[in-house]
C-alpha cells in the first residue's frame, strides 16, 4: 500500500447532468468539479442574483422532514444525501458542486446513478491527508422507539434495521464494514421508497411533484407496484444505509466508528451529528497519517475504484 492512499481525493475531470427533481419537480442541471485540498463538498446555487456557496456540514442543515436540505443566506438545496452518499462512498472528499435550482436531481432514486458518472470520470488522490473523525466513546440519540448511535471501531462500519409493520417490509437488518466495492456493490443501488397513500398526501400538498416509478419503490397495502419489483429482497434496509451514511457524511469528514440505526429516518441522524459534535471528548480529528500508526484503528478501505455491476 502506497504511502498516500489515504490522501485526500477529488475527482479527476468534471461530471455534467440534467435530472429531475422529487419534490419540486423541475429539471436542474448540476456540475460536479473538482475542488483543491481542504475544500470539502461545497453546493453553490448558480441560479441565484448572485452564486450561493454552501458547504455541505451539518451545520448548514435547515430541513430534514422529507429528506436533508443544507441551506445559507436564504438559498437552499433539497435532497443532498443520495449524491453526499455517493461522493462518501465513492471516497471523494473535495468537490464544488454547482446546480441551477433548489434540489439535486433524484436519477432513479439511488445513488447508483451519480457513483457511476464519479467512476466514469476518476478520483486522483491529492497531496494533503485526510482528516478523520475518529469516534471515541458511544454516543446514542432515541425517539421513541427510533435510536441512532456512534460507537468506538476500527474502522466504518453500519448495522441498519427496520421494521414498517407492513407486510412487505418487515423487520430487515444489513450490515456493512465501508469500502467503495461494498458499497458500489451492495448500498449503491437500493433505492428510494414510498408507500402509495403516502405519495398520493404528498402530490397534493404539492410535494413528490417529480415522484414516478421511475424513481422511486411504491408499496401499497399488499404489493409493490413498480414493475420490474425490487433490486434487492432487503432493499428497504439498504436503502436506509445509503441515506445514513449521506447524512452522517455532513460531518466533513470520513468517520472512524460504528454507526448503528434502528427505524431512524434523515432528522435523527441529523440529531446524531449534533450531539456528536457537542462533545468535543466524544471524537478526535486525526491525521490519516497519524491514524496508520494506532494499531487498534484501521483507515476505511478505498481501493482503487470498480465499474459498478448493473
């Protein structure tokens, strides 16, 4: 193993497409371009009197009722944590990501779509450490009977479970040790869901506007209504996973612990990186240098990068 493959990374050329986007329905157009070092994922709203930047930490959330919204001076930006996953799990680190309108498109609901064009246009390593989070002693958020925790690990792991009380989505567990295989492989491509009753409310609140079966894993009472049926027999559970890991990817920086959720949706994660980020003793920032030498820790792997299987 080379001694900077734990440097930060940011992509190799810039990444251009149009989508659609779920709850407002317009089409955006978003650029992903690489960023120098320490640059982090910054948003910027090009459609704006004058660009907006928007860095993409917990700090700028304003909104994560139906899914995690960063916002500054006023300008916003919907529907972050499908692209935060995918740049997490894809491990780019740097990135300016510049779009014309208030949400990032949805693609087909996963974050399939956006690792593939990461993939498509390369990462190159760059010549600064990472910064690691690394998490030091267990800290739990709960609502009602929905808890989300980060505990002390070698390396980034996530346990998920569920349980909607219905009958095609029962109790459903997965966990994951993080590297970029895994998580093309297994995490990626898990897609949104939505229960029909649910989206019918929504449409006429005038949300979901851009919500089809085209982006998106409608369930009614008994049966799932998109036609080619589910990517994965756990995809409900997968799907959890990849918004977790966008949400907590609002750290700013790659986490060294073991992150569990149980039936927690983006505002309790959220809820977990604030009171992570309260307790200066609950983590340290290390070097990704200095983390080689603990023995008790291990960098999360981030191997060289693989076409995603369709």
């Amino acid at each position: 193993m080379s001694s900077n493959t734990y440097n930060q990374r940011t992509l190799s050329e810039p990444v251009r497409f149009r989508g659609i986007g779920l709850h407002s329905g317009a089409q955006v157009n978003l650029s992903l371009l690489p960023a120098p070092v320490n640059h982090g994922i910054v948003f910027v709203r090009t459609d704006t009197p004058r660009p907006v930047a928007i860095p993409a930490l917990a700090e700028h959330v304003v909104d994560t009722s139906l899914a995690t919204t960063l916002g500054k001076d006023g300008v916003r930006v919907g529907t972050v944590e499908h692209l935060m996953s995918a740049l997490a799990g894809m491990g780019v680190d740097n990135a300016r990501v510049e779009l014309d309108g208030p949400e990032v498109p949805i693609m087909d609901g996963s974050a399939a779509p956006f690792a593939a064009l990461i993939s498509e246009a390369g990462v190159r390593e760059q010549e600064e450490p990472r910064r690691l989070l690394v998490i030091r002693k267990p800290i739990t958020v709960m609502d009602g009977d929905k808890e989300a925790s980060l505990s002390p690990a070698s390396r980034f792991r996530v346990s998920c479970s569920i349980d909607f009380k219905h009958p095609l989505i029962t109790e459903q567990s997965f966990e994951m040790e993080f590297s970029d295989r895994c998580f093309a492989r297994e995490i990626s491509r898990a897609r949104t869901f939505g229960f029909l009753r649910d989206v019918e409310m929504l449409k006429k609140m005038g949300l979901a506007r851009g919500g089809t079966l085209e982006n998106a894993i409608v369930v009614d009472e008994f049966s799932i209504l998109n036609p080619e049926g589910l990517r994965f027999p756990d995809e409900f559970v997968r799907h959890k996973i990849l918004d977790a890991i966008g949400d907590v990817s609002l750290f700013g920086r790659p986490v060294v612990g073991h992150l569990k959720v149980f039936k927690t949706g983006h505002a309790l994660n959220h809820k977990l990186v604030q009171k992570v980020l309260a307790d200066p003793s609950s983590y340290e920032l290390v070097s990704a240098r200095k983390h080689l030498e603990l023995p008790e820790l291990r960098l999360p792997e981030l191997g060289g990068l693989e076409p995603l299987v369709a």
